[in-house]
C-alpha cells in the first residue's frame, strides 16, 4: 500500500541493519518513526551493539523525523525486496544483558531475582539435578554475556542464545567417520553433567565480528590451537554454514522458554597425524579431557552413524575388501557417487563385488590448413602435481547412470571446453559413429576394488573452424591451449584446481600412434638417426648406458637410483676446478667439458635406452644437460667471449663457429637470428642476474643506450671475482636437475605421506621427484650431498620450496593463481632469500639455453 510505502521511505534513510536469519530490525536507542511502535531496549543484542558503534543518526534526520511513541500497539511493517516480498515485525521488546545501558550495567543478583519473579518464573527448581542456579543464570547473562533475555509484547519473558555449533569430523582407520562431541561436564562441586553436544562457541561480541572468528575463537580457547596451527590442520568446509532458529526448554535453565540462534557449520580434520592435533586424542581418535575455569570438560569421539555407511563398509567387507586400505578421500569418494550422485554403482557380477561406472568418452576432429585433426590430452595438472597418464586420450567424463548420452555430449563440451550450449551448433555429433564398449580394470584408488567402465563413444566434426566462439580451443589454426576447472573433493580437503592442456593431432599420425605401434617405433627410430646425422657436430659423446646392465638388478630391498648410485663418487678436486678456473682466460670450454663429466657421477644416469617422461631418449637429456653446462659456462666468462659463444656456439674443433659459407638459406637465416639475439640481448641485465645469486662477487657498471649496452674497459669488468661454492651449487645442481625424467628412476614414497602423496604412491612429476629425494634421500646424488650446507639449502630452495615453473609462465601453460600462490606465499614470509631467487632463474636460463 501507499501508506506501508511511505513508511519504508523513511527507514531506507534510517541508520539500521536486517540481522541475516532474523525477523527483525534492530535500531539505535530511541530511534523511532511516524507509524511505528516503539524499540524499547534494556540492553541492545551483541550484533547491534557492535554496529552502532560504526553507524551514527545525523541530527538533521532526527529533526526530521518526528517521533510518535506507541507502547501499545505494535504494527506490521511489509517490506518489499528486489528478490520477493517478506513480513518484518517490530516488536515491543526489552532485553536484558550485554548493554553499556545504566539499568543493565547495574542490575544486581536482588533485582534480578525481581525480574524472573515479576514475569512469573519458577525458580524452584533452579540448581537440581543439571539446572542451573539462579547465581549461575545471573553470572551468565550480566557477567559474562553468553546470553540475554528479551520481554515479548505478551509480557513472556524469554531466553536468547546464539551459538556457532561445530561438527569436527576426520575418519579413523576403519574409514568409519568420527564427530567431536563433549560427553560430560564435571563442575565445581564434583558434580558430573551429562551433555553429549557438538562442539559449540557461544556468538558475542568479545569472540569476534564474523562466524570466521567466532571458530577460530573456539579453537584457540577450547583446544589452545593458534591460528597457524588452524590453518595447517583444518579444512572449514563453509558451503555448509546453516542457520537455524527454534524455541526450546533448556534442562539447564527451567521454566524459562529459550530461543536458540544457531549457525551449524562443518569442519575437517586435514592431516589427523600432525602432531599438534595430539591433545584432541589424534590421529587414533582416543577420548582425552580439557580444564577451564576449574571445570572439567570430557570430550570424545563419536561415530557418525549414517545406515548408508553402514551398509557400504559391510558390503566392501563382506567381500574380502579391506576399506582400511582406502585413503579418506577416497572412502568419501565412494560413498558420495554411489549414494548422493549416483556416478557409480556396486554390483555382484559372477559371485564378485564390483563397481560400475558410466563415461561418455567423444573424440572431436577439425579440418586445419586442410589437413583433419583429432584433438587429444597432452598433460593434466592436479593437486600441483603434473600427470601424463592421460596423454592421447580425447574428451571423456564419467555421467550418471540415468542421463543420455546426447545431453552429456553437450554438457562435457561445456564442462570440458568452455563451450557454451549455445555456441555449440558450430559442432555436429556423427550419431552414427556412436558405440557402447565395457573395460575392465583395477582403479588406484579404491585398492581391490574391480571396476567396470561403460563406455558411450561418439566422434564429433566441427563444422566451422573458423567461428570466433572456438577461438578457445586452438582454432582455426590447430595451436594447443589449456582449459582449468575447480574440483570439490569429497570429504575433507580444500577445492582443486585442475588444469588440462589439449593439443590438436593430424588424424594421420594419430592413428599410426595409436593402431601402428611397431611401425611407427621404426619410423622414430629412421627418424632420429637421420636427425643425429644432420646434428652431429652439435653432440658431444655420451657415456655408456647403464640401466640394462647386470649389476642394476644385483641387490633386493632398494631402489634403481640406489643401486645405479652404489660405490660412485663425486671427484671433488676436478669438480672444484670446474668452478674455480671458470672465468680463466687460459681455461677452455674443451677443458670445462672434461673436468665437469669426469667429476660428476650423475651424469651418467641421463644416458637410458628407454625415452623419458620428456619424449625424448636419454641421451637426447643427456646432450641438453652438458649444452646447460655450456651456457652457464659463457655466462660466466661474458667478460671474454662468453656472448659469442652462448649465441652461435662452437665447432667440432671447440673453437667459436663462424658464419658459414655457402647459399643455404637455412643455414644464413639461422645464422641471421643468431646475429640478432646478440645484438638485441641485454648482456649487463644477465650479468646483474648473476650477480643477485650470488655467482659474481662484484658489480661492474654499464652505460645502457636505448637497448643497447655500451661496456666498460673490459680490464674493470674482469676484476670481478665469483664465489666458487656458489658456482660450484650450480654445476651440482645443473647435473642432477632433470635425471628423474627417467621413469626407472622415480621414487616411491615411504615411511610416511609427503605433499598429498600417500605411502606407496610413485611420484611421476620430474620437478617434484627430485625433491623428495633432495628431502628424504640426499646422500644417494653424492654431488648434493658432499656440498655445504649453505649451497644445499639454495638448490632445495629452488626445486622444493619455490614449486613455481618458468616454463608454463613462458608458455601461458598454466593461470597466474595456480603459478605464483605458493612461491607469492614463500617471497611473503620471508623465507625466500633474494639470492636463491635470483640462484633458480640463472638455473632456469641456462636449461632453457641447453634445451636449445
């Protein structure tokens, strides 16, 4: 009505806030309006409290705004929102409790008494058996303000208590899920209180301004858990956060209605076996007790008992599975698709349990430059962690058991892609290429559990390669791109960023990869012996390979890098001249070659008959590994020829190369590019570099003109002087870095988990490979081992701490969040020393230097 409209004019400019969840508004102290029933407080709520504090009526609205007060009549006010219409009431309401008012601030236990007695409560039988006393209800409403009491318009007086109410979950090692809960409270007297309640923190003003503080409040003071503690071990699930509000008769506070105000939120243990969760009775979920203010609180943890997880953990037993070799994680998995998603059921098939899952699996071909194209996986990145597993297949996603393959066509395009439904009749699906197989296979993550895949497989075409709307997956012109998504896993854990690099494959090699393996093995290996004829001058000779001889197998019980390894030794006298002779006039590149390969063990190890996780062979690591020591090399001697040589190399006489003679037009334009990157090259920004590491002791001075660099007299830039340990790190750190592209070398993890991967799990990334033995096995690369500790730390830095990689920032691989978060985290907290920095982009340049 007009009427109601004129009135929600006037509290639209009125200092007020809507409580989420509430059905009121709550105003300043005597603050009213034309029309509307008096606010009559005792004592403002918490929240109001702290928000009048931040919000002042100007007294020209007050002069405005003349007041008719109504004690009598409470009215109705309809309020309309963008989003709906919904009925507030103003009630006439007194509260009682955490109020700066005088009446509030001085009501003693007597007029207190007076106050339960005048609105008729029964105080008989306060103090029996779990009830509280009247001193108890008093000390909890003036003194400590976990409560208030209003006065309804009926005269009933009331009870309020909001709460946050927290279910803390983690799965023991039955996989059985566990809640925190308090069971018994034992009070001064020596009186024990049943409660069997969650864990909960009462809301005031004094835990903080938001449900966030309000938990990280409860922690620390019930458990004594910092904030950086919070942060390591837990997991705030806040997609679960409820409000709720009822009425209910307290058996501690009889004959006194309670309105509790509850926000139910979930949280996970994230790592049960850290050893600051060991006072919660973790990791083995053990009853323990907590003292506070002289009481004792008994605390316990109980079984979530859902009948589904009941019948899932009989199920699995029942048929000879041990749920206790399934991670958290994956339980969890399991449970949410076969009850909650219905992405996968269990089946008894020939007396066998197994479990069935659909996947709709659609191969999508375009015509590039005239040539068909199929596109395929090159590399998934989950959980930090590179995966090529997936290498060759197409687009595949797992759907439920109901829907039909038509729509989930159009949904993985969107899901997958990015391709909006609308966009997609640019795409037309070959209904008659369609076809249902059925595979058979054991999955990783649910050990003994067979799995049967049903496959939906249908090839798609898209009809017009050049729509703008396909500009995000590579075309017209076939270039590879990379596609993220968020993954929420099931049970504790943070969301997953996932990201997925696609390239487009011409049909023809496609199928000679996939249908003609043998001869397509040949091909590569024509193929490369006519690419080492024509690159031989640019190879060194490789060592002897040593993966297939006999000793390899000699012992049990450890590791190929263990038994590779075993008896070598790094010739540190050699290894030392390599790095202290670097910048010597008089020390050749030829001299360099031989000190670094004859003192350095590691070497060997690139030189494999297999191809690595790379694609390329091992001696193909092993020729970019020595072309890495070669542009350190000339990096460090740019005060020679170390420019000259870094661009156009060196011939088979291990002198400089010169511009070749001749009319071929490939030789002159790579030579004609050569000319232009030293021309271009900022030489003194890549001496500064190495300097920041630490490499070069001194600074030189250079006058740059426009982007050109005009030195100093050669005879000042030579008077620097280099640290030898440093340069030493890097030579060590050069001949280890990529020696676990070998799959046969890749360490299994033991002991105990490390960095999400869990006991038994084989690390397949390179990067992360060779920090975990960097981290839990550093005398097997004796090269490492035999440093300082110092120059230690600063290769550790650079392929442990930083987990930030160059190449996908060079190549647009990967978004900004998933490449700087945790190098962002490590430069913030100071652990990041400038030098190391500086140390990993010199390692960086110079790898980047020998790929080439």
């Amino acid at each position: 009505s007009k009427r109601v409209r004129q009135r929600l004019s006037k509290l639209a400019s009125l200092q007020m806030m809507v409580s989420p969840k509430r059905d009121s508004f709550y105003l300043e102290n005597d603050t009213a309006v034309n029309g509307v029933a008096t606010v009559r407080r005792l004592a403002p709520s918490p929240i109001t409290e702290r928000r009048t504090k931040q919000r002042r009526l100007t007294s020209s609205l007050r002069d405005q705004l003349q007041v008719e007060l109504s004690s009598q009549q409470p009215s109705e006010v309809e309020v309309e929102q963008a989003n709906g219409r919904k009925s507030v009431f103003l009630e006439n309401v007194d509260m009682v409790g955490e109020s700066s008012d005088a009446r509030a601030a001085s009501m003693t236990f007597e007029e207190f008494q007076d106050l339960l007695t005048e609105h008729r409560v029964n105080m008989e039988d306060f103090g029996k058996g779990d009830a509280k006393s009247v001193q108890e209800l008093y000390q909890e409403i003036m003194v400590d303000k976990d409560s208030h009491l209003i006065v309804t318009c009926d005269g009933a007086l009331k009870r309020v208590k909001e709460l946050v109410r927290i279910s803390l979950l983690f799965r023991g090692s039955d996989n059985r899920l566990r809640e925190l809960k308090i069971a018994a409270q034992q009070r001064e007297g020596g009186t024990r209180r049943k409660r069997n309640q969650k864990l909960a923190m009462v809301l005031k003003m004094k835990a903080g301004d938001s449900i966030k503080e309000s938990v990280e409040a409860c922690f620390m003071h019930k458990f004594n858990l910092s904030l950086k503690d919070q942060k390591q071990c837990l997991d705030v699930d806040w997609d679960t956060l409820k409000f709720k509000e009822e009425i209910l008769v307290s058996t501690t506070v009889p004959n006194l209605p309670t309105i509790y105000k509850t926000h139910n939120l979930v949280v996970n243990i994230r790592d049960k076996s850290n050893n600051q969760l060991t006072m919660l009775g973790l990791p083995s979920g053990a009853d323990f007790t907590t003292t506070r203010d002289d009481q004792e609180y008994f605390w316990t943890w109980s079984l979530v008992g859902s009948s589904n997880e009941d019948e899932l953990l009989d199920l699995l037993t029942s048929h000879g599975i041990e749920s206790s070799e399934f991670s958290m994680e994956s339980f969890a998995e399991l449970y949410d698709e076969v009850y909650e998603t219905c992405l996968s059921s269990l089946d008894l098939q020939d007396g066998i349990l197994v479990r069935k899952i659909r996947i709709v699996k659609v191969w999508l071909h375009a015509d590039i430059l005239s040539v068909e194209h199929v596109l395929q996986v090159k590399k998934k990145i989950q959980k930090g962690k590179s995966d090529e597993q997936d290498k060759g297949r197409p687009l595949s996603m797992r759907i439920p058991k109901f829907i039909e393959w038509e729509k989930a066509v159009e949904t993985i395009f969107l899901t997958r892609l990015g391709i909006e439904v609308s966009a997609q009749n640019c795409i037309a699906v070959d209904p008659l290429s369609y076809r249902l197989t059925e595979e058979v296979a054991y999955s990783r993550s649910f050990p003994g559990l067979k799995t049967v895949y049903l496959i939906d497989e249908v090839t798609a075409h898209v009809v017009d390669p050049a729509s703008p709307t396909l500009a995000i997956i590579g075309l017209p012109d076939g270039h590879d791109f990379a596609f993220s998504r968020m993954d929420t896993p099931k049970g504790p854990g943070e969301t997953q960023l996932v990201i997925q690099h696609w390239s487009w494959q011409s049909l023809e090699s496609f199928r000679k990869e996939h249908h003609f393996s043998m001869q397509r093995a040949i091909l590569d290996r024509a193929k490369t012996a006519i690419l080492d004829r024509a690159t031989s001058k640019r190879r060194v000779t490789a060592p002897e390979p040593e993966l297939g001889t006999s000793k390899c197998f000699g012992s049990t019980g450890s590791t190929m890098l263990e038994r590779l390894m075993k008896g070598k030794k790094t010739d540190w006298t050699r290894a030392r001249r390599a790095a202290s002779r670097i910048r010597d006039k008089n020390y050749t590149c030829r001299e360099f070659f031989e000190d670094v390969t004859a003192a350095f063990p590691e070497l060997t190890l690139y030189v494999d008959t297999e191809e690595t996780s790379s694609g390329r062979t091992g001696d193909d690591e092993y020729q970019r590994t020595i072309g890495a020591m070669f542009a350190f090399y000339w990096l460090m001697r740019l005060h020679l020829d170390g420019s000259q040589c870094f661009c156009y190399g060196l011939g088979q006489d291990w002198n400089l190369k010169r511009r070749p003679g001749g009319h071929c037009r490939e030789d002159s334009a790579e030579w004609e590019g050569r000319e232009a990157f030293h021309g271009e090259a900022d030489w003194e920004a890549i001496r500064l570099l190495t300097v920041n590491a630490g490499l070069l002791l001194e600074e030189g001075t250079c006058t740059p003109k426009a982007s050109r660099v005009s030195w100093l007299p050669r005879s000042e830039v030579s008077s620097q002087s280099h640290d030898e340990e440093r340069t030493l790190a890097m030579l060590a750190l050069t001949s280890i870095h990529d020696i676990m592209k070998s799959a046969k070398l890749l360490p299994t993890v033991s002991k105990k988990p490390w960095r999400g991967f869990q006991v038994g799990e084989i690390i397949h990334d390179h990067d992360l490979a060779l920090a975990y033995v960097l981290e839990r096995q550093p005398k097997l690369l004796p090269s490492y081992a035999g440093l300082p500790k110092e120059q230690q730390a600063s290769i550790l830095f650079s392929q442990s701490k930083m987990e930030y990689n160059m190449g996908w920032l060079v190549q647009a691989e990967a978004p900004p969040g998933a490449l700087f978060r945790k190098f962002r985290n490590v430069v913030i907290s100071g652990e990041a020393a400038p030098k190391d920095v500086a140390f990993y982009f010199v390692h960086w340049f110079t790898d980047l230097a020998g790929a080439e």
